[in-house]
C-alpha cells in the first residue's frame, strides 16, 4: 500500500444500536414512512403506471449523474432515447446507460427478490460500460475537488472489499424486523459508499441499490422514489455528514439527512404525479371536444409514456398503418397538444405540456 494512504478500518454491518435509533431518528423516520406510504397508494391509482416510470426514471438518471458532474438537459435525453442515431455526446451516453442500469436492476430484483455479488457489478458496468469489476489494485482515495487533500480512505485489499460486500448484502437482502427499512437504507447506503467497491461509478451504483431496496421490501412497487435531487440540493451537507459517520460514528444526523431526503422527495413525486393526472384528464376531454374522430385512450396514454413521440410508436401501440399514425401525431399538432421536430431524419412529437411539469 502506497505511504499516503491511511486506511482506518470500516466496521461490518450492523452498527451499535443506540447510536441508529435515537428519538431525533425514530420521529423523522415515522414522517419519512408517512409520506412514502402516501406515494405508494397515489402511484397505485395511476391507470397506466408505465407513465410514471419512463418520466421519473430519467429525471433520476440525469440528477444522478449531475451529482458526478455528468451534466445534460432533458431534452437532449428524449431525443436521444427517442432518436435511432447513434449517440455520440458522452454525457447524454452516460446518462442513457445509467437509465439502462436502473430498469436492469428493477426487472433483477422483481424476479429474483435479492441481489447477488455479480448483480451489483452487472448493474455498475452498465452504468461505466467497462469489465473493471470491483477494485483489485490498492490506490483508490477520495480526494476533495478544490483543495486536492485525501478527505476519506476506503479499504484497500480485495478480500476486504468483497468481505465486507458480502456482510452488506447479507444485510441488504434479509428482511430486518428490528431497524425499521428506512433507518436500514441510510445504513446501507452509508455501507456502500464507504467500501466504494469500484473504480468508478460507486455514487450512481448506490443510488440505484436504494431504491431496489425499497423495491424488495415492498415499501414501493415501481421505481418511483430518488434521493437525487434532495442530494444535489444538500450536497456539500451529503458528503460532510458521511464523513462524520466515517471518522467519529455520528449516525444521528446522517440518518436524519437520509430520512428527510425520503421525506421531501415523496412529497414532490406525489406533486408531480397529481400534475400529470390533471393534464392527462384535461388532455383527454380537450381532444374528445376539438379532435373526437383522432381519439384514443390508448394514444393520448402513449403520449404521456413517451413525452417525445414519434410515428413507430403510434403504429406499435395502435396496430395501424403508418400512414394512420402520421395523420393522428398531425392532428393532435393541429390543436396544440403536440409540437413537431426534426431530428436527423424523423420527425419527433413533443407533449410540451408535459415536459414542463417533468422539468421541475
């Protein structure tokens, strides 16, 4: 091991008692699993779920990788999932895989209800696109961006980290009767990126293991739930109360941070879900009054599955001709629900409304 690298051992799973589950900790954990109780029955009222998702899903792949300074916008993201060109913007490629990593990762622990060693480095390649695999040489600090000082030191030795995986996701995938799951979370997920098993991607890869665990302990049904966008918006308050628990064991206020984290994010999903409710209803009644013979519920529900439409996915959804297609996706421009571009070759139809309440 290099001469800088001081390494203080991290302790396995799971941490003392009195020091997870103060009073400050068990109120503002009974708030968080209210609000996130309350999601889960809204999303559950939602008649086409899949709306939710593909909206939700990619805010979080953008926020994620912002968090590692990987910065896009959204509307270079629907272009490209939306576009057959090949991506050539690293970024919008970053952000797309990390996409990809989440729905891998929910379809893995729908069907097997756990999470494997090798599923975790599945779902981390994905995110980097390389065979690294979990960290083998030692080396790896963390350093802070301004100042270039080693602020944390995680272990070093390969059997340690793999050691110390296996005691996580032994903790990760067994129900726990005694913490309450979202005390569990910020524990894990204080565990994950304190091991920081690979070389790259640990921050992303972590955020996606929080909401799989919520998954599989059926606080949640679908993957509906980030902490993204609380953590960009607390992030030097993210990173310094980690490191407190590192060098001093100080829980408590890093596992309120997380609590809240789940609190403030619920809250604005289930904003965000009643917005797209009403303008999915208004919608619906607009196009019955001015364009009745272009109605489908199954069209104006595509439209707001895929806020970039484009004719393929009419004469998928609908089963007509392409012709057909073309002329609903016009339509629908001619009374203002979309607005048409070019994109290389294609026309894309964009549901603006939407991506408005998307946005924030």
């Amino acid at each position: 091991m290099g001469q800088n690298i001081l390494y203080s051992k991290l302790d396995r799973l799971p941490p003392k008692k009195e020091w997870i589950e103060t009073l400050e900790i068990l109120k503002m954990d009974s708030k968080a699993a209210r609000a996130l109780g309350e999601l889960k029955g809204i999303a559950e009222t939602m008649p086409n779920q899949a709306m939710l998702v593909n909206a939700v899903v990619l805010q979080e792949a953008k926020d994620s990788s912002e968090i590692e300074n990987i910065i896009t916008t959204q509307d270079e993201l629907y272009k490209a999932i939306s576009s057959n060109q090949k991506l050539k913007n690293s970024a919008v490629k970053e952000v797309v895989n990390y996409r990809k990593a989440i729905f891998y990762g929910y379809e893995l622990a729908k069907k097997q209800n756990f999470l494997k060693l090798k599923d975790v480095e599945e779902i981390q390649k994905i995110i980097i696109e390389n065979n690294a695999g979990y960290r083998k040489t030692p080396g790896t600090v963390l350093k802070n961006d301004k100042t270039g000082e080693i602020v944390y030191t995680p272990p070093q030795d390969k059997d340690e980290i793999l050691d110390l995986l296996g005691n996580f996701l032994e903790h990760f995938n067994i129900e726990n009767k005694e913490i309450s799951p979202l005390i569990n979370l910020a524990i894990l997920h204080y565990q994950f990126e304190s091991i920081h098993p690979f070389y790259d991607g640990n921050g992303r890869t972590g955020r996606i293991l929080n909401i799989l665990f919520l998954i599989l302990n059926k606080l949640i049904d679908i993957p509906i739930l980030y902490l993204s966008s609380y953590i960009i918006e607390n992030k030097s308050e993210y990173y310094k109360l980690l490191n407190k628990v590192n060098k001093k064991n100080e829980w408590e206020p890093w596992i309120i941070y997380m609590l809240k984290a789940v609190e403030f994010t619920s809250l604005k999903t289930i904003s965000k879900i009643k917005s797209i409710t009403n303008l999915l209803n208004e919608t619906i009644e607009f196009v019955k009054e001015n364009e009745p013979k272009t109605y489908r519920k199954e069209l104006i529900e595509l439209l707001f599955e895929q806020p970039y439409s484009k004719i393929e996915y009419v004469v998928n959804r609908l089963n007509v001709e392409r012709k057909a297609g073309s002329r609903y996706l016009k339509k629908l421009e001619e009374i203002g629900i979309l607005k048409s571009q070019k994109l290389g070759r294609e026309t894309i139809y964009v549901n603006e409304k939407l991506i408005e309440i998307l946005k924030h």
